[in-house]
C-alpha cells in the first residue's frame, strides 16, 4: 500500500466509513478553448501576424547581386545580411545586438508589460495561426468543444485528420523556411524537388517542423505558462505605472447576469453582468477579473471581447482596458496614465538604447572592408640568409569582407634597414580568406640581440584603406 502510494502522489484522507480515499497533487490539464472575437486589438495581432510571417517566409529568398540576401553560411563560416559579410571573428557584432535586444525588451516591459508576448512572439504567433486552421476545419469554440467530447465516429476523425494534416504540412514548411536561413533555401528547394536533400538537411527541417506543431498545436499555452522565462521575470521589470491590462473593480463589481433593460445603478450593480466572455477569448485560459497574473501575455483580447458587450448593453467601454496599477486606483484620466508612463526610468532606458543602437550603426558603417592576422613562424626564430642578411618568416591571413577581388600591398617599419624581400602585393578573391608568407630583412649586425617591435601596413589599393598590425622581429644572440 505504501508503494502504491507514493507511485501515484497521493495522501490518505480518513473518512466516517473509515476507507482510504486519495486526492491527486497534480491538477489535471484542462484543455482551454479560445473563442474567436472582433476589435482593435484583434485586427493589431492579425496585422503583426502577416507582417512577422512575410518577412520570415519571404526574406530567405530575396537576392543581393547573385546570392541570397540574408545567409548565415555555417558550413563557410560566413554571415551574409544583405551588403555585409560578416566572419566568426565580428562576433562582437553579435553580442551588441543581443545586448540591444535584451534592453529593448526591458524597455517594452517597463512601458507597457508583455506586449512583445501578445503580438510578436512566435509562440503567440503560430498559435494563432493554428487556431485559425483549427476553427475553419473543427468549427467555433462550442463546435470544438461537442467534436471533443463526441463518440469516434467518421465525421470525428476526418475533422481531426484534416486539421493535422495542415498543421503538419504549415509546420513542415515553417521547418524548410528556417532552415533556408542557414542553407541557401534554392539549393533545399532543389534538393527536395530531386530526392536529394541531405539527411541533416532532413533532420532538421523535421526537428523544426515538428517543434512547430508541437508547441502550437498541443503546448500552446502552456509553454507560455511553465516553459517561458519571460514570465517568471517580468515583474521585477513592473512597476506601478507599467500598462497592463486591467479589470476596474469599482466600476465592474458587484457583478451579476442581467437584461439589457435593468437599471444597474438603481440594483446597486456593477457594469460586469459575469458573461465570462472575457474567460473564453483568452488564449491561456485566465481571469483578468482575478487581477494581474503572470500568464497574461496582453493580448487584448478580452478587452475586445468586453467592449462588444458593452457595446451591446449601452455601457460605456473600457470596463477592461490598458491601464496601469496607479491609475485604476487614483480614477486618473488617460492624459495623466500616459504622462506617468515617461518616467525617469523609462527615459534612461530609452537613452541607452538610442546610444547603443547609433553606436552599433556608426561601428557598422565605419567597419573595415578586409582583417589582417599576423602570425609569426615559430619553428625558426630567425636565419641568416645566402646574402648575408637577417630573415624573419611570418604568415599573414589577409579575410577579403567584400564581394570583389581586392588586391593588397604590404609594407613594415620598426627597425632601421627593415624590409619585405618576399612579394609586397597580394590578391584575395570576393568573401575569401587566404594566408600569404611574408619574409623580413635586415642586415645581419645592425640591430641588437633579442625581441624588436614591429609593425605591418596592409593597404587595400582598390579602396585606400589601411590596416595595422604588430608583431616582433626577433634577432638571435651570436
């Protein structure tokens, strides 16, 4: 019995007829069911559903000269974004942004709570694209709700096929187009058009595309609810005066079903007549009436949701609507709400961003069109040669950043009589990296024994550019 116990998690209750009776820890989950609505809000995550699925679908196949615009190449270890070519060595690049991203997002938060979550995320996203095939197959909520709970018959199975085979073959595709950002997406479409798509290729369109249906087709919410950080560290992002999505407890409660005819005031009733519309369009199933919660992902909806039944009763709107936590409890006007939300706070933030996003621009802009490494031969320290001078051996590998050949003049200083007795010019091919030996002289004597420094200058004669790099030249004792 004590094994069986602890097998299901559960805890004895003693009851009068003196039998073991057990209650679960783990609550069941309960599928939620978003009902559809109409509203601001609604057309605002639709508009940011086509613009986000336009640019991800589209951008892997535009072209920039004779290649595809946006490319992070693995296999090259090249990066393409439409006029640049970026290497593993600007990872620093890379870093910045992630750095710009993350304060932008802090930024949001602070304004305006979990916008980027209801609009833009693309769990948010691909769960409404998903429930969108899920009404046009299965039918509305309730006619989603009756399939569910209806016996196996053909009907059943042949909605519940149909609408997996879409999400499936949306998924698939989802799968294809990301890995088309990091294999040229023509040469995937080819392959797959021939049978001869490689099987890591495969792997990971799978991989992706299964992601897809797994999250938006059965996770859903709850990946927004347990598996999401976001969420669990946003409040410390909160404040008072962040804009949130709120229910206006003195205006709404007491709350009670009624006719479009009763006079609430004289019943001594709230606005809220509990219709639980604003329950049912919301995508993680919660209760705005119950306050904020973590997994409101300010969507609006149920905004929109209970506007129209305000609408409907002759109500004033906004019995739930964008607010923050001071206003709702000082009756502050809107002018007052949007004042607050520029605080000192918000300023600095904004500030930051704006310096680190124009410093990111400008490092761009001003970033050098070809990189230099210098490095020194270490198996012979220094020879003489048959003339009768001092020689140092070093490699350069000179990384071409742009789409043209360039040819490259080398010339060093550091030392008196310091001189290139190796070739001085050199040519890379278009986005190429190649590695030159460069030999260096002085007459045997002249310098002094042990380590000099000095430096190369690496010229772009095409675009006048000029890179530097130092090294040592290393004179051995007699």
């Amino acid at each position: 019995m004590n094994d069986q116990r602890k097998s299901k998690k559960v805890i004895p209750i003693i009851s009068d007829t003196s039998q073991d009776q057990y209650i679960s820890l783990y609550e069941a989950h309960k599928k939620v069911y978003p009902r559809s609505t109409k509203g601001y809000f609604t057309n605002w995550r639709w508009i940011m559903v086509w613009i986000t699925q336009i640019v991800f679908y589209g951008l892997p196949w535009l072209t920039w000269g004779d290649r595809q615009a946006l490319l992070l190449d693995i296999t090259t270890h090249r990066f393409y974004i439409f006029g640049l070519i970026l290497y593993p060595q600007d990872l620093i690049y890379l870093t910045v942004l992630l750095i710009i991203a993350a304060l932008a997002l802090f930024l949001f938060t602070t304004v305006a709570g979990r916008l980027w979550c209801g609009f833009t995320c693309p769990q948010s996203v691909y769960t409404e694209i998903f429930l969108w095939i899920e009404r046009k197959v299965e039918g509305d909520r309730a006619a989603r709700i009756r399939l569910d709970g209806a016996k196996v018959s053909f009907k059943k199975i042949y909605k519940k096929w149909l609408k997996h085979a879409v999400w499936i073959s949306f998924s698939m595709w989802t799968g294809f187009t990301f890995l088309g950002y990091f294999t040229p997406i023509r040469d995937l479409t080819e392959g797959i058009m021939h049978l001869g798509l490689g099987p890591w290729e495969t792997f990971w369109i799978c991989f992706y595309g299964f992601a897809t249906y797994g999250n938006a087709g059965f996770l859903r919410e709850q990946v927004c609810k347990h598996m999401c950080p976001y969420a669990r560290f946003q409040s410390v992002m909160f404040d008072n005066d962040t804009l949130i999505v709120t229910y206006d407890q003195e205006r709404g409660e007491p709350r009670s079903g009624r006719s479009r005819n009763v006079n609430a005031q004289v019943q001594g009733l709230g606005d809220c007549i509990d219709c639980s519309f604003c329950v049912q369009v919301c995508p993680v199933g919660i209760d705005i009436r119950d306050g904020l919660q973590a997994e409101c992902i300010s969507c609006g909806l149920c905004i929109d949701a209970c506007n129209g039944v305000m609408d409907k009763m002759g109500y004033e709107p906004g019995l739930i609507r964008f607010a923050t936590q001071s206003g709702t409890s000082q009756l502050a006007p809107k002018h007052e709400i949007i004042k607050k939300i520029l605080r000192p706070r918000v300023v600095i933030y904004g500030l930051v961003l704006i310096l680190l996003c124009a410093s990111f621009v400008i490092s761009l802009a001003l970033r050098p069109t070809f990189t230099v490494d210098v490095t020194r031969d270490r198996g012979v320290m220094s020879r003489i040669t048959s003339g009768g001078k001092l020689e140092n051996v070093y490699v350069l590998q000179i990384t071409n950043a742009t789409e043209i050949p360039q040819q490259y003049s080398i010339s060093v200083s550091g030392l008196q009589g310091l001189s290139v007795s190796s070739n001085r010019e050199f040519i890379v091919k278009a986005a190429d990296s190649r590695m030159f030996p460069v030999s260096l002289q002085i007459i045997d004597g002249s310098a002094t024994a042990g380590s000099h420094k000095i430096k190369f200058e690496i010229e772009s004669i095409n675009r006048k550019e000029h890179v530097s790099e130092k090294s040592i030249f290393y004179v051995s004792p007699m």
